[in-house]
C-alpha cells in the first residue's frame, strides 16, 4: 500500500493532473465526503488529507510514504527524513514583505531601526532579516496576518502574495520579495527503499508529467 498525504484546496486541486498522468483517479472529492482518507482507482494507492503544515511531518514519520508541500512549509518544517526529488510548478507564488502604505520601510531599514515583523513563516523571515542586518521582533501569527499592520501589532509582514488583491484591499504594499514559492514532491527516506518498487514508477510518471527527468 502506499499513501500519498495531500492537504484540501489549491494542492489537491494542482495535483490531480499530475496523479492522473501516473493513471491514479482520486475516487472522492474532498470538498464533498467528510472521509480522510480517500481511495483511488489503484488498490493499493490511498489518499489521506491533512494540514498543508503537516504534510512533511507525516511523510517524515511515516504516516504516508509521499506527499505534496509547499517551500514555504518545507523551509519551516526543516525538511529531516524527507527526500524532494521533484519540484512541481503547482501552487506558486512569493514570499514577500508588506507593510502599511503610509509605513517608510526603506527608512527604517537605512536608519537601523528594530523592525516589528509578524508572520507565520518565522524561520523565513528571521535568515531573510539576518542576512540584510535588520533586527527584528518576530511575532509568531497563525493566520490573517494583514491585520497585523493595520493594528499596529506590527511594523511589517511575511507572508504569501500570489495576486496582490489581498494586501491591495487591506492598504498593504508589497516592499520586498524574499523568494518564489512552488510545491514539490517529498518522498519518506526509509520508504523510497522499502517500497522502491512501487514508488519509482510512480515518481517518475509525476515528473514526465511536469516535464522534469528524476
Ligand atoms: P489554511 O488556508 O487551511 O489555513 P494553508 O494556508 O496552510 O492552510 P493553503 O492556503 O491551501 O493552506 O496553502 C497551501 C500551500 O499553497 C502553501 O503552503 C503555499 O505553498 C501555497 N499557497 C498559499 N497561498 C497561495 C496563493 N495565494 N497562491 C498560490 N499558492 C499559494
Ligand atoms: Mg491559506
């Protein structure tokens, strides 16, 4: 059996195509069953849905042997136990700092100031903040991090941007993109030789189907 951990949403979504070019048809639709874990037309390939944040951790314990996250959690989650062999171009977008429009980031930065930062990716924003010598307080939010700036909570955040209309409609300007985010393969170590036999084929269906040799 192998089980293939996917989180609900854009993720499951972008990843269909890529499973059926492997000939894997997801059996239920996640926004419909309350199941978590979904079969597929394969036997002996199972689905189960958990938090985009614990997708590596349950493929680093081996609570699926494979699965789909974003950068953004495999740069937090610091990768242990996982293999990432491919990088999938599915959910993409950028990490980046905002601040209120009336906030003068380059200011601040050039004077020296300490810099309040809230966001969820506090790995992230603590290298990116260390490398330009800015000093921060990092406050560690769990979500709805435009609100941040807009109660003074903080100076500034880190956080996703794809479109922009969010921090747009929130009077937030984008003034630093610190790196592009996409969403990659992670394979469990011990099972890519345990169950190398089932899990190759399939890896490397995915990456003919993202165009990527393995
Ligand atoms: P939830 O929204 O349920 O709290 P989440 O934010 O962790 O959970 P998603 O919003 O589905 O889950 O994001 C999953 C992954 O998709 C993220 O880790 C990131 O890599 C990517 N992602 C997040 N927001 C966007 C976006 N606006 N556009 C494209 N990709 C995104
Ligand atoms: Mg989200």
């Amino acid at each position: 059996m192998i089980t293939l951990a996917l989180s609900k949403g854009r993720i499951f979504e972008e990843t269909l195509p890529l499973l059926a070019a492997a000939g894997i048809e997801v059996l239920e639709d996640p926004e419909s069953s309350r199941k978590l874990i979904l079969p597929t037309n394969q036997p002996d390939v199972r689905v189960v849905l958990v938090r985009a944040t614990d997708v590596p951790t349950y493929v680093a314990y081996g609570g699926a042997d494979i699965g789909v996250a974003g950068r953004d959690v495999l740069i937090e989650h610091g990768g242990a136990g996982l293999y990432q062999p491919l990088d999938l171009q599915i959910a993409r977008c950028r990490m980046s700092v905002a601040v209120r429009d009336d906030f003068d980031y380059q200011g601040v930065v050039q004077q020296g100031s300490r810099l309040r930062v809230a966001t969820k990716y506090t790995s992230i924003a603590r290298q990116h903040f260390a490398e330009k010598g800015v000093h921060v307080d990092l406050i560690k939010l769990y979500g709805s991090m435009e609100l941040a700036p807009l109660t003074g909570l903080a100076d500034a955040i880190v956080d996703l941007v794809s479109t922009g209309s969010t921090l747009k409609a929130n009077r937030l300007v984008e003034v630093e993109r610190i790196m592009d985010i996409s969403s990659r393969l992670v394979v469990n170590q011990a099972a890519l030789k345990l169950k190398r036999e089932a899990l190759k084929p399939l890896i490397d269906a995915i990456a003919a189907a993202v165009g990527q040799p393995t």
